[in-house]
C-alpha cells in the first residue's frame, strides 16, 4: 500500500519559456515595419499670405550683338527688330540703353567662322558701353548652323 500513497513528484524546471516572447518581439517587429516608412511623409501646412510681389517679375528680353562671319555688328534690342551697326554706333547705343535698363542681359552672338578677335573687341565694346555681365550665345549640338 504503500507505493499507492506515495506521489510521484515532478521535478521542477528552472528554464524560462521564451517561446511567447519571440512571438511577442516578431509583432512589434512587424508592426514598426509598416509604420516607419508612414512617419517619413509631409506634413500638410498653409503658408502665409503676403502681398509682396515675385522675383524677376519682369522678364526682359535681352540685348543681342550678332556678329556675321565676315566682322559686321547687328544689334538686336528689347523688343525692336535687328539692325545693322557700326561699332562705334553700337557703343553709344548699348550705352544708352543701359543708363536706363541698367539690368538688362546681354549677350554676343560669334558666328562660329568669325576670327575670335573680332568677338573679343565686341565684348570690349560693350564693355565700354557699360555692360557689366556680358553671355555668350551658343547652339545646342543638336541644331543645325545657321
């Protein structure tokens, strides 16, 4: 009878189970991977209204000095159709238009046959004139030469 009475104990475990853990971290895994690309997005606001008009609300057209392959100058101005110049001609003109539209672009137009000196005393000339940046205009690679 004695073997009935007797219970047979278990041996007791000093082992954590991590089992609910790992399903627990791989959740919240889960969950930061869908919401942290959701924080990178804008934030809808309104800006301020302002009654201050925009930069470069004018947009001029430029002065263009065009110099054929054979030395002539021909000025183009803002908004009149191109004329033949002489160069002492084309000082003083630049140099009027200037005094009043002392922000106006200008640039040379250089055949691409014309001797780099005679674009180089142009550039002089409008230098002269007053100009103080001067562009050089240029075809893309693409288009064909006039």
């Amino acid at each position: 009878m004695s073997a009935f009475r007797t219970r047979h104990r278990r041996k007791l475990k000093n082992e954590i189970n991590v089992v609910p853990y790992i399903d627990v971290m791989l959740v919240l895994l889960i969950i930061f991977m869908v919401t942290a690309p959701l924080l990178n997005l804008g934030v809808e606001i309104e800006l301020p209204q302002a009654d201050a008009k925009p930069l470069d609300q004018e947009k001029k057209d430029p002065v263009v000095v065009e110099i054929t392959a054979d030395g002539r100058y021909y000025l183009t101005l803002q908004g009149a159709p191109s004329e033949e110049i002489t160069p002492e001609a084309l000082e003083a003109k630049v140099a009027a238009f200037m005094r009043q539209n002392p922000t106006a672009p200008v640039f040379i137009a250089g055949d691409h046959r014309v001797d780099y000196g005679v674009v180089m005393q142009g550039m002089a000339l409008l230098q002269r004139a007053g100009v103080p940046k001067i562009g050089m205009m240029t075809a893309p690679p693409d288009q064909p030469r006039r």
